[in-house]
C-alpha cells in the first residue's frame, strides 16, 4: 500500500532563510508525487508535481523539490523564505486517488 | 476560470442531526473527490467520482455517510445521523482527464469544517 510520511510536524524559520521539508514515501511502482500548500482560511493549493524525467522539479512560489529514489524521498526547498510562506504543507502520492502524509507546519520569524 | 467551491464553509451540528456538504468542481472535470482530515490526521480519501458514477468508495467510513453527483456536476455528501466522530474538514477536489487519474493534477476547493457537538 502507498503511504507518505512527514517526519516534521513544525518547523521555524527565519524570513530569508533556507527552508527543507523532509517527505518520504513508500509505493511500488513508479510513484507520481506532489507538494500542495495549505495557507490560513485557503483550500490546498498545488506547489509541483513528479512524473518521471528531471528529478529535480521547479514549482511555483520558488520552490523546488528533489526526487530520490534510491532514497524514497522527495523533499521540499525554498532557499530564500517570505513570511508569506507561513502555511501547511502537504506531500502526497497517487495511485488517481492522493494519499497524504501528515503535513508540516511552517512558521515563519521576522 | 472558477475554482472548485464548497458549501457552506462551516457547519455546527448537534449529534444525531444530519448535515448535508456541496461541492461544485471545476467546469468540464469529470473526476471529483471527497477527502476528509479530521483534527490532528493525515487528509484522508472518502471517494472518487468519475462523471455521475461512484468509481472508489473505500475510503467512506461507514453507511452513514452517503455522495451522490447529480448528472455528473455538483456532488453532495450527507452524514446521517451524524456522530461527534465526524468532526473534521471535508476537501473537495476535482480533476480532468478520467484516462490517466495517476497523473492528473486535483485541484482542492477551500474545505468545508464540520463540528459536531
């Protein structure tokens, strides 16, 4: 069965400062991946999405994240953070239906 | 283009009573689903939709809990009678092309919160 895991419920950050959300998963085959955000009073909003090809995926807002498989993670990077990013995040796998991994949130400090 | 919207943002109910969510997804997606995350959970598949036909209800917790699409449009999920249990936020989301699901981006309306007391 597919399952994602979020190993950081919540992370501070300084405004400026590097950001890396951490995302494991497990599937069997070829996992189809993604990040969604999830800001105050807002639905979950897609950041990027892994297919195949590159494995390092540009998304929108600046963010990018790394496929590894070898590894089975698909981390998430920022490397110059805005308040603005102070949300939720979500990793998650697809097999047409999403699962999620528990989501980290991110604080961010003037 | 609209977005998928979900009504009503939030629901206070009484155990027992039923409640009654919308969802209107994006124009033209033939795929929607229901995901709920209840507090301090993982967001959680309920069902999936493919036009007016349920596809996957797997994930719905139990009978009392029941999604209808009406003509392959909007799509209601009724709890009744509903339980403190089913407190939690109920996404919405849809998406387009029913011949590749696995790849296709869901896009989520903004939740509707259920509370029950």
């Amino acid at each position: 069965a597919q399952s994602v895991t979020q190993p950081d419920i919540h992370i501070t950050v300084s405004e400026g400062a590097s950001l890396e959300l951490r995302c494991n998963y497990s599937y069997g085959a070829t996992p189809y991946l993604f990040w969604y955000v999830q800001s105050p009073g807002q639905g979950l909003q897609l950041l990027l999405k892994y297919f195949s090809g590159d494995t390092l995926v540009q998304g929108i807002k600046g963010f990018e994240a790394e496929f590894k498989r070898s590894q089975s993670s698909f981390n998430l990077r920022k490397p110059s953070v805005h308040w603005s990013d102070a949300a939720e995040y979500f990793c998650a796998v697809a097999d047409y239906k999403l699962s999620f991994g528990a989501g980290t949130t991110v604080t961010v400090r003037a | 283009e609209a977005g998928v919207t979900q009504f009503p943002s939030h629901s206070v109910i009484e155990k027992g009573q039923t409640v009654t969510l919308r969802c209107d997804p994006i124009s033209g997606h033939d795929n929607l689903y229901w995901y709920r995350r209840v507090m301090g959970k993982e967001i959680k598949f309920l069902l999936h939709f493919v036009k007016e036909s349920k596809q996957d209800e797997s994930g719905m917790p139990n009978n009392r809990f029941l999604a209808e699409r009406t003509g392959g449009t909007y799509s209601t999920l009724k709890v009744q009678p509903a339980e403190l249990e089913d407190s939690g936020v109920y996404f919405c989301a849809s998406s387009q092309d029913v011949t590749r699901p696995r790849a296709e981006t869901q896009y989520f309306g903004p939740g509707t919160r259920l509370l029950v007391l």
